[in-house]
C-alpha cells in the first residue's frame, strides 16, 4: 500500500509525490501534504493570502489593486473599488473569493488582485 494518505476529493489510494504536491492520477487533484486537514469532514483547509501577505476570512473587506477587465462588460472594476462581505472558495481556475461588486453583479476575484481592508 501507499505510504502518502488517499485522495481528499475521490478517496483513491494511487497518490503519488511531485514537486511537493501530493497527485491522484485518477481525479487530477493535486493538494499540499502538509495543509492541515480537518477531522469532522475530511476538507483540506488552505490559508488565502491578499497581495501583502494577509490572511483572507470570510466576511472580510477587501480593496481592489488594480483596474481589472471583466467579460462582457464596458468598463473595467477599477482600483481602489471596495468589495464587502466577501466569501473565500476553493476555486479551481484561481479565483478564491467570491463576491458581489456594485454595478457588476456576483464574481469571483482572484486574492492577488485585493488587499485587506
């Protein structure tokens, strides 16, 4: 058997070590051995970092750093847009905060993008 622990997502016993990250080969998950793992549900809880190296919690205020360009809309959020009440994701493309920005709707942003209030 393996000596590294199974899967979080798929439960597979096949991991395998790479740079650092433990791998499943069968979901493609790809997590940090030594995140801390919770024992109540299993869910590997990671610390979301602003861009000055705070801790991001849900219900925060962040700020935004610089003008971000959005999909299908005219104009871009703008630096400095305060964004409040926000709540932290495990989002795969990158974009860990999900949030409402007046006068763009429900988004998500990316925590590099943001610092703490």
């Amino acid at each position: 058997m393996s000596e590294f622990p199974p899967c979080p997502k798929c439960k597979s016993e096949y991991v395998y070590p790479s740079d650092g990250l433990l791998i499943c080969p069968e979901c493609f998950y790809e997590w940090n051995p030594e995140d801390v793992e919770t024992e109540e549900t299993g869910d590997i809880t990671t610390k979301v970092l602003d861009s000055n190296g705070n801790e991001l919690q849900d219900g925060d205020t962040v700020v935004v750093i610089k003008d971000l360009p959005v999909k299908g809309a005219p104009k871009p959020i703008k630096s400095g847009t305060k964004v409040k009440n926000i709540r932290l994701t495990d989002g795969n493309d990158g974009h860990n905060i999900d949030c409402k920005i007046e006068g763009f709707g429900s988004m998500g942003l990316k925590s590099e993008f943001v610092r703490k209030a």
